[in-house]
C-alpha cells in the first residue's frame, strides 16, 4: 500500500469554495486511494465536499495532501495537476 | 464568523413548501426579499444568478444539505438565510440524496473572503450529526433561532 504526502498551496482568489470542492472530490473519486487534506489540525476527507469546504481554505493557504493506496501516484499526480491549472480559475 | 453575522432571522424558512430545486430558489429569495436582505427590483436578477450558478454543478454537497449561492452587487454585505425541507427536494446532489437543509448565501462579488468564510462555519457546524439532526427536527422558527444562537455559542461544530 502506498502512501505519499505533498504539500499544496491554495492557487486561486476564491479559495476552496463550493464548485472547487466538487471538482476535487469528483477527481478523488476516480481513483481507489484514500485521500485526506489537512490545513493546519484540520482534516478533511477528499471524498466529502462538506469536510473540504470545512477547511475554509483560502487563496495561499497552505494545504497537506495524503494518498493511501495502489493507485496513489496517479491520484497525487491528477490532484496536484488540479491544484496547477488553478481549478481553471482567475488568479 | 458566526450566523449572527450573516443569517436574516426573519428570512428563516422552518417549512419549505417547494417540491422542486427552482420552488427551493423562489422560497428562499422571496424569504430574503421578505426579510429586507434583497430589495424587490432585484429578486428576479438575483434568482437568476443563483439558477445559473446551479447549473455549473449542483451546490446539494451531499448528507441532505445544499447551500445555493450567488455573488451579486446588489447587496453590500454578506446575507443568508436557513430553508428546511421536512419532506426532502430532489437537489441534483452529488450523492444523489434528496436535500433537507438549505442555506441560501448572496454576497457582494468584491469580497470572496466573506463566502469562504460563511461555508466554513456553516460546514463545520453541519458535520455536527445533532446539529443536523436538531435542524431536520425544527418544528418552528423558533427552534432554528434557538438552534443557531447554540452554534453561535459553541454547542456544535468541529473545532
């Protein structure tokens, strides 16, 4: 079982409001890992939209991204990818 | 952040009677046009908003709770209210389940802060089972009132 842990910084103006939240959590979805997002103590599970929005992670925060599982690599890749792109949103 | 901030008590819907997610929207507006949060020229723009905000993907987050929002220069402050549903409303939701909380969030397109802000506290409160459960329960305004001053003073929520 693989687990791999990146750190991740909040890229877009809005922060990790609702229709981002959504979009992490449909591409979490894609894959068989376990997948948590911390900020600070908190932690949220990446398939739940209500935990990621209990985060209130806003636009520089910085975020813990653990994936636990056969297919971490690839979901690390796909979330980070995400995180890269600013959720196609404004700066 | 708290719901004292940002929740218009007389907008507190404890009986939504709409069956469908538009219904839900119209209820709720008129709620906040009601209540002085919206003014009545706007209502129609503001509907509008919150329907084409809904169709970039549906705010039912899932667990029978949904928060519709907009950002809208019609208001100058952060404004909401609380809709319960005691039958259920077919939301779009990602986990396909009916929605039975809703809180409605209209807020000035300048201040993105503010909305995180407001779905932090009401999704932290929200992942309180008894919190949730107490809210599905309420039979008056009332008991929402109540229920949301106990938030308010730390009685639920994730710390």
């Amino acid at each position: 079982m693989k687990k791999l842990l990146r750190s991740l910084v909040v890229p877009n103006r809005q922060g990790i409001h609702a229709r981002v939240a959504t979009m992490l959590v449909k591409k979490v979805m894609e894959f068989r890992s376990a997948v948590s997002f911390a900020k600070g103590r908190n932690t949220a599970d990446g398939r739940s939209v209500l935990d990621l929005l209990s985060l209130g992670a806003a636009q520089g925060d910085q975020l813990s991204l653990e994936v636990c599982g056969d297919d971490a690599a690839v979901c690390a890749d796909a979330l980070s990818l995400l995180f890269e792109q600013r959720f196609d949103e404004e700066a | 952040m708290k719901f004292s901030d940002f929740i218009l008590l007389d907008a507190i819907n404890h009986e939504i009677k709409a069956a469908n997610k538009a219904g839900v929207i119209d209820e709720m507006a008129q709620s906040l046009l009601d209540a002085g949060g919206i003014k009545k020229a706007d209502k129609d723009a503001v509907i509008k908003s919150i329907v084409k905000r809904e169709e970039l993907g549906s705010t039912g987050i899932g667990r029978g709770i949904a928060v519709p929002h907009t950002k809208h220069s019609c208001v100058e402050r952060l404004v909401g209210c609380v809709g319960v549903s005691h039958e259920g409303v077919d939301f779009d939701s990602l986990d396909c389940e009916k929605v039975f909380l809703f809180f409605m969030l209209i807020s000035p397109p300048d201040k993105p802060s503010e909305h995180l802000r407001a779905l932090e506290y009401i999704t932290r409160q929200l992942k309180d089972d008894a919190f949730c459960r107490f809210l599905k329960q309420s039979k008056t305004k009332a008991d929402i009132i109540t229920l949301l001053e106990e938030a308010d003073n730390n009685l639920f929520g994730s710390k």
